[in-house]
C-alpha cells in the first residue's frame, strides 16, 4: 500500500490522534510553565519550607523516568484516593515532568538579570512582589524564552508516552493501525512526519516570534 492510499484509509484516524496530541500538548504546556515559575522563584524563597518543597518537586521529577511518574500518576494514586482518568493523568504528568526541569531554567534566567538591575528596584523601593513582577520577571523572561522552545519540543515528544495508559493521541492511533495492517513503515513514517511538522512548523517559530516581541517590549531589538 502506497502512503497516500494509507492516507486516504487510516488518515481520519490519524488526524483524530493528531488532535489529542495537540491537545494533550497545550495542556501539559500550561501545567508545566506553571508550575516551573512556582517552583523557580520558590526555590529563591526565604522561607525554607517553601523553598524545600520547591527543591524535593524538582529533584524527584528530573531524577525519575516519566514513565514511572505516569503510571504512578494513574495506577498508583487511587490506592490513596485520588482517581485521575486517563486524560488528564498524561497531561498532568508530562507536565510535572517538565515543569521540573522548566523551574531550573526560572531560576536560573532570574538569577542572570544584571545586578544594577535589582539594585535600581531597591533604590525605587518597590515591595519584593512588585520588583520580581515589573522589572525582573520581564527581563528574565527574554533569556528563559530559547530554553523554553527547546523544552516544548521534548515535552511534545513525551506526551507519546499517553499512549500506554489507553489516551487515544497521535502514537495510540498509530500503534493501533500497525497492529492491524502491520504497515509499520507507513504508519510510523507518517507519525514520524507529523510530530516533525507540529515542532518544526509551529512550536518553533511560535517560540522565535515570542523572542522577537519581548525583545521588541524591552528595546532590545
């Protein structure tokens, strides 16, 4: 069977599992930045409760398989009552995944606004909320933004994980077709091709256009 003729049979499937995919993508994405800018700027935090928090979150997800941490998140969190379905068991955990290494990537972009910086908002006396969110945040926001794009990427090859635990995206979809035509080459080869185009063609310059703004919002243009 030629790639087109598999297209016109299995594509309906195909672009149903391409949906999930970007689905489970945007919302993992969410989940991720989220909980990279809590866990970044807590792991600056004084407090040393909300600082080791920050710390044990981080080093538990970069130090464990995704794997484990979604089966876990699905098979294992209702034996201590929190029952997640399958959907939003794989988003919530290839975002915790990533958000993990995102925090570090927070810290760090805060931690390299220039010094003269900081000491202009002291100077200005505005309160620690009002320093990091109107003239550090903003800055550091330009240097997370590269990484960033670079974490998106991986985060949407790891939402291919979903499909162990039945969530019907992109790589289920295929696995499913293989299974029943055994046309490996041609339904692989057309999942290859469209994870290529999702991260090529959208994820990055969607990435190099938010560079290009911020640097624009900060005169850095």
């Amino acid at each position: 069977m030629s790639l087109w003729e598999f297209l016109e049979t299995y594509g309906p499937l195909i672009a149903s599992g391409t949906y999930v995919t970007i689905v489970q993508f945007l919302l993992a994405a969410a989940v991720a930045v989220v909980v990279a800018l809590a866990a970044g700027l807590g792991k600056r935090s004084r407090n040393p409760l909300i600082r080791g928090l920050a710390v044990v979150y981080i080093e538990v997800f970069r130090g464990t398989s995704l794997l484990v941490q979604l089966f876990w998140i699905f098979y294992v969190l209702p034996l201590f009552g929190i029952s997640l379905d399958k959907f939003t068991a794989g988003f919530v955990s290839v975002g915790l995944n990533v958000g993990s290494y995102g925090a570090e990537i927070v810290r760090g972009a805060i931690q390299a606004v220039p010094k003269g910086q900081w000491e202009a908002a002291y100077a200005l006396s505005m309160s620690p909320a009002k320093r990091m969110r109107r003239i550090i945040l903003p800055q550091a926001l330009v240097l997370m933004l590269p990484p960033w794009g670079n974490l998106l990427i991986e985060l949407l090859k790891g939402t291919a994980l979903v499909a162990l635990i039945s969530v019907t995206d992109l790589m289920f979809q295929t696995r499913q077709i293989n299974a029943s035509t055994f046309l490996s080459a041609q339904a692989f080869g057309t999942a290859l091709i469209v994870y290529y185009i999702l991260a090529r063609f959208i994820i990055t310059p969607v990435m190099r256009w938010l560079e290009r703004v911020m640097a624009r919002r900060l005169g850095r243009a």
